[in-house]
C-alpha cells in the first residue's frame, strides 16, 4: 500500500483550523492558530501562551519472527511569515497589510510550510534519540503590475526549528510496545504570542510503517492483546490503524482521536479546513460571499484560492452529492466479505430514490413514537423513564467512556433510517439533567451498551431523588 493514501488522511489532520470560515485575513479568528498538534517552544514565556512543547505515543506490534522495524514519519507545518512591502515613489519599500495591484489585493498574512521529518527502518530492538534541524530562511518575490512596473516585494521569512525524536520498545506479553516522542527543542525564548506560534511545531502528527510485523488496535485489540494495549499510555497523540481496512502495517498517531482505517468521505470533493466541518453547509455559505469577500479570501492564501474557486465552480449536481445518500433500510443487507476482517458494519446498502419524499416524516408515519416506543434489553422492557446502567461499547469515543457505569433515564427510544435502535439518555446524577432533558441535549447509546436496573435498585434510585 502507498503511503500517500494515508497521507490524505493526515492531511486533513494537518491543515485542520488552518483557515476557518469566511477565509479572510481581516477575520479576527483567522489570525490566531486553531490548529491541533501545536508544539510549543520549552521556553515560551507565560504571557506568550505557548503550547506544551512534547508528544508521546505508545502502540503495539506483533512480529513475524525476522528482525522487525519500524519506519516513523514525523509531519507538520512550519510557520511562514509573508510580508508585502509597498514601493513608494521615492523607492522607499514600507510593510503594509494589503497592497492593490491592478485591482487586485495582495495581502500579508502568516502561512505556513510542509515539513517531513523521516526516520528509515529503525530496529525494534535500538533506541533512537537524535535532534533534527530544519532550516529557516527567507526569499523575496517582485510584485509587478500590467505594464511591468514593481509596485511592492513580498518577503517571506521562516524561523529554524530544532525537533527531538525518540523511539524505544519493550517487550509486552509476546508483543513489542513502542514508544514515540517527539519534542520541540527551539533554543530561543519566547516572549510573545507571535514569538511562540512561529517556532512551534503546527499540526504536527505522526505516520509509522511497520516492516517485518503488524500493529495491533488499541481501540480492538484480540484478546491475547487486551492486556498489553491496556497499557499503552498516550499524550497529546494517539494512535489508530490506517489504510484500507484489514491492513496492518500502517499506523497514523494524530493529535486528535479517530477510529480505526478512518477515510475521507467519498462526497467530499476538497479540504474546506474548518473545524467540525460540513461541506454542504460550508460551501453554501462561501457561495453566499460578496464578490469583494471572495477577493480578499483569495488573496488571503493560496488554499484560500482554490476553497473559493471550488465551490464557485461547483454545478447543482456536485452541490447535491454534497446532501449525502439516502438508503432504504428494508432492503436486504448485502453478504459480508469472506475473510477475519469481515465487519457488516463496512458494507453499505444500496442507495434509494425517495422521488422528492422526506425520507421520515413524523405526520406520515404514525407508527413511530419516541416517547411511547419500547426495547427489550435482558428481557425487560425498557422504554421513556426507565433507569438503565451504561456501558460504552461500540467504538466509544472519550466522552461516552466517561459514562461508564453511571445510571441514566431514558427520555426517548429511536430508530434511524437503517433500522437501528437508539436509545436518548440524561444521566440520573447530573445536576443539569432537568435542563439537559428541557432543550433536548441527550446522550445516544445502542440497546446492547445498556443495563436495565433491577426493581430494587430502580426503587433506591427514584427514592434519592426525591429526598
């Protein structure tokens, strides 16, 4: 498998926060860094707000016998700072914020460039520690009008950055737990804000390619595994399988936390970098944009560009793929995959026509009730009211893990478009339960991640609250 399949992966951990809607310069919120993966310099002052300045990962192998090793790939942004400098009649040059060119605005801003740290089939068995230079430097760029005249310079200047990373592994009932670190060694001390986001590490995450064994999920591990996953500890990355699924030989350590094999939806035809992304809704709010907006978000960076011609070139056919697909979830599930990774959770239905109909319409179809709908769980019922224990199971994210044993009441049982139950929970113990159930804020867990409780304990729980 190509690497740079993964790497559209990391892409979108890498960029994401580089630009947030409406993509201009002028946008107070596009003039600080929202990225995550930020590595702060060690010396940054705290006035400068500096990020922490280390991440470390740990994940397992399993080896095939031969002498195993591991390839690391350490990616991220370095800041560069573009500063447009006007050229006056007497030839003095003078930094400005946005010089107009023929109509057309070039603008400083702060940008940034992709940096690529790659450590070759490193022994498991070693420990690597080294510090890695990358250079600073700065270029200058005429900016000349129509006629050939040089109305102004671009300068773009760089900081050098110094990274530390270090690997070492152990052995862990029969599998190799890796450690990675990676550490922002800039010398220099930081006393501003802009001091510190330009000699830190931005986006910075991690790719690993296994040679001569296999990563282990630490989100699914195989039951001979779960101990030693269990010990796996993170900080500020965290490490899941990559490329296609059933494959094992990549690993993506990203600053945010996915699942397993994430992709890039098939609908999405381009970055749009904003965080919590949705592209339909994002792109019909840069078609709303002023032609003058457009301008200066187009002059802001060149990603800018091309978010900007995207999705003014986009026809109403590519809007409309943008909505998603609908499915008809009474059509027979397609047959799993032959095979160990064989997941029906993967395999996707066919596609269906609603000719223009909702695809759920409460007044259409009264058989459906929320409120009134039930679910057998351990052979009790389990509907609006009932206390249930919660057990995240499914995937859970950070949040529901927080759940984990705690009581909750049912406010609503619900059923999707591909026939899957849901149930609506509020947490018996929060304090903001009451408000939580008033505005509609609850909590969605599968039937199987659920515990009814016992009459007894149904009884104790109903009596607390009232006292």
């Amino acid at each position: 498998m190509s690497l740079d399949q993964v790497r559209s992966i990391a892409d979108a951990v890498l960029y994401e926060g580089y630009l947030l809607y409406p993509y201009r310069a002028s946008s107070h919120k596009n003039r600080s860094r929202w990225q995550f993966g930020v590595l702060g310099p060690p010396h940054a002052t705290a006035a400068s707000f500096g990020e922490e300045p280390e991440m470390e990962m740990q994940c397992l192998l399993a080896p095939h016998g031969g002498p195993a090793a591991v390839t690391v790939h350490l990616r991220f942004l370095q800041l560069q700072v573009r500063e447009v400098r006007s050229t006056g009649e007497d030839g003095v040059e003078v930094p400005v914020g946005q010089l107009i060119v023929d109509g057309v605005p070039v603008m400083s801003w702060d940008e940034a460039v992709e940096r690529e740290i790659v450590l070759t089939a490193l022994p498991l068995g070693e420990v690597a520690d080294a510090v890695h230079e990358v250079p600073g430097g700065e270029e200058t760029e005429p900016v000349t009008d129509a006629r050939g005249v040089v109305a102004g310079r671009i300068v773009r200047r760089r900081l050098p950055l110094a990274v530390r990373v270090r690997t070492r592994a152990v052995v862990d009932d029969g599998y190799v737990r890796l450690s990675v670190a990676v550490r922002n060694e800039h010398p220099e001390p930081a006393a501003t804000k802009d001091a510190a986001i330009r000699s830190s590490l931005i986006g910075a995450h991690l790719l690993l390619r296994a040679h001569d064994a296999d990563f282990v999920s630490l989100l699914e591990p195989p039951a001979g595994a779960a101990a030693a996953a269990g010990r796996c500890r993170q900080r500020r990355c965290w490490p899941v399988l990559a490329g296609p699924k059933g494959t094992t030989d990549t690993l993506l350590g990203a600053p945010i936390i996915l699942y397993d094999h994430p992709e890039v939806a098939e609908q999405s035809p381009g970055a749009l970098f904003d965080s919590t992304e949705i592209d339909e809704i994002l792109t019909l709010r840069v078609m709303t944009m002023t032609e003058e907006e457009k301008a200066e978000a187009r002059a802001t960076d060149p990603r800018a560009r091309e978010i900007i011609d995207r999705c003014d070139g986009m026809s109403p056919a590519g809007l409309q793929q943008l909505h998603g697909l609908l499915r008809d979830p009474h059509r027979p599930q397609p047959a799993a995959p032959a095979g160990p990774v064989a997941d029906v959770r993967d395999v996707e239905p066919a596609a269906f026509d609603t000719a223009g109909a909702p695809w759920w319409d409460p007044a259409a179809d009264a058989s459906v009730r929320p409120g009134s709908d039930a679910v057998v769980i351990d052979g009790v019922r389990v509907a609006k009211d009932s206390l249930v224990r919660v057990h995240p199971s499914r995937r859970a994210d950070a949040q529901d893990l927080f759940f984990a044993g705690q009581v909750a009441r049912v406010t609503a049982v619900l059923s999707d478009v591909d026939g899957g139950t849901h149930i609506a929970l509020v947490l018996v113990d929060d304090p903001a339960s009451d408000l939580h159930d008033w505005y509609g804020r609850y909590f969605y867990f599968a039937p199987d991640e659920l515990t009814p409780l016992s009459v007894e304990e149904t009884a104790q729980y109903r009596e607390e609250n009232r006292s």
